[in-house]
C-alpha cells in the first residue's frame, strides 16, 4: 500500500504545499496576498487568510526546529537595538549575532535602558546556555552596565562601526517593515521576528565570502535540512513523488 503526500496534524494540505507557502513568506518578504497569487499560478487555490494562518503555526513551529538544529553560536557577539512603532507606541528590538552574522536571538521589549539590556542578556543566556569571549555593541552605555552584572568576565567592546554586522542583520526586518501593516502588539511582533531570522537567516549564507562552487554547495545543503525538517520527504521517493501542484479540486480550507 502506498501512503499520500506528509501533512501536518489539522492540515489538508501537505506539507510540501505548507512549507513551500512558509518559505516565500520569509525568504523573500512577500505578503500573504502575494503567496496566494504565486501558489495560483501552481494551481493551488488557497486564501491569504488559510495561507496566514500556515504562517503563524507552521512558521513558529518550523523556526523553533531550525533553532534547535542550528550550529553552536561563535565566541564574539554582536549587540545591537532598532526602535519599532508597535500599534502607534514606541518598542525596541533586541538582536545578537555571532562573528558569522547568524542570529541568536532576538526579544521585542518596550524600554531601552540598563533593565532592558539585563533582561535581554539573560534571555540570550538562557537560550543558548553558553558565553561568549567577546561582545560587541554600539555606544549605547546600557550594554555595559549590563555586561559588568551579568557578564563580567567577558571582554566588552564598545564602538559604533565594528558592530555593524547586528546593525546589517536588521535589514529584512526593515524590508519587512515596508511589505506589511504595522505590527499590533508586541507578542506579534515577537513571534513574527522569532521566525522570520531562524527562516531567512537559514538560507542566506555568506555570499561573498565564497566562491561559486562553495556557494552553491552552502546553497544545497540548507534546502536538504529543509525538506528534512518540514518532513516532505516522508512520503515514498520511488513511483509517485508528491507533486507541488494539487488537483483543480482543491479549495481554501487548511
């Protein structure tokens, strides 16, 4: 007996339909409208609203296994806040990458001063269970008094422009920021951005570090961990695999 196309629990669609729709949305700073017209031209008709909806469950759960499977964080971090307009009242996010620009965490908070910086500290510890040698943040002086507390066997480098790799690393959120409303709360903010930097970040290797051939490689390899963590290769490779265009039967329910 042949088994169908992988789903998901609660899901008609397959996966690969699923994961497919999730990928546009975060690689590639589409609205939910935009999706839905590109999974059109497929033959796949599905509403913004169904296709909404996959982002917020699927998306989370997705972003959460590709922070669990990511490679452990390097030894300098890099520290960095923008402001963010959250229904009309002004919040901050919080980001860290490593020497790499992988990011490693980020947290959406309403202040910008020394308990601020804190939390976030021990919100990064807590999630990857490890520190680093070096930070690197901007001149803002809350990163150092929170450093002396919560990190103070660690070497604090303050200064503008060696830390512009946490200052980079803010531009799909900014280009998000440009595709879509604004965002209406701050937990909406946090679970949209949590997925958004595991996703996109995973398939953004350091282009211009390599050569073409190890691009291509590097390339490779995220979209073969992809497949493997939306599961769209559990359904049998040998007669029929799934295809991604579904028959003209297929309605709007998820």
């Amino acid at each position: 007996m042949t088994s169908g196309p992988a789903t998901y629990p609660g899901y008609r669609f397959p996966a690969e339909i699923i994961s497919h729709a999730v990928w546009l949305y975060h690689v590639f700073s589409l609205s939910s409208r935009d999706v839905e017209l590109l999974l059109a031209e497929r033959g796949i008709v599905v509403t913004h609203e169904t296709i909404r909806r996959w982002f917020l469950r699927s998306g989370a759960d997705l972003a959460c296994k590709r922070r669990r499977r990511r490679p452990g964080p390097g030894d300098v971090w890099h520290l960095d806040e923008i402001f963010l307009r959250i229904n009309g009242e002004l919040h901050y996010l919080w980001r860290a990458v490593d020497q790499h620009g992988v990011v490693l965490d980020i947290l959406v908070q309403s202040r910008r001063d020394a308990s601020a910086a804190k939390h976030f500290f021990r919100h990064l510890l807590k999630e990857l269970q490890y520190k680093p040698r070096r930070l690197v943040t901007d001149g803002l002086r809350s990163h150092g008094v929170a450093q002396r507390e919560v990190l103070p066997d660690v070497r604090h480098r303050s200064s503008r422009y060696p830390n512009n790799r946490a200052e980079n690393s803010h531009r799909p959120t900014r280009r998000r920021e440009r595709q879509m409303p604004r965002f209406q709360s701050a937990n909406q903010a946090q679970r949209f951005l949590s997925a958004q930097a595991m996703i996109h970040g995973h398939f953004r290797p350091r282009r211009h570090l390599m050569s073409a051939d190890q691009y291509r490689r590097a390339r490779a390899k995220p979209f073969r961990v992809w497949q493997q963590e939306t599961c769209v290769q559990t359904a049998p490779q040998a007669a029929n695999p799934a295809p991604l265009r579904p028959t003209p039967a297929s309605t709007s329910t998820s």
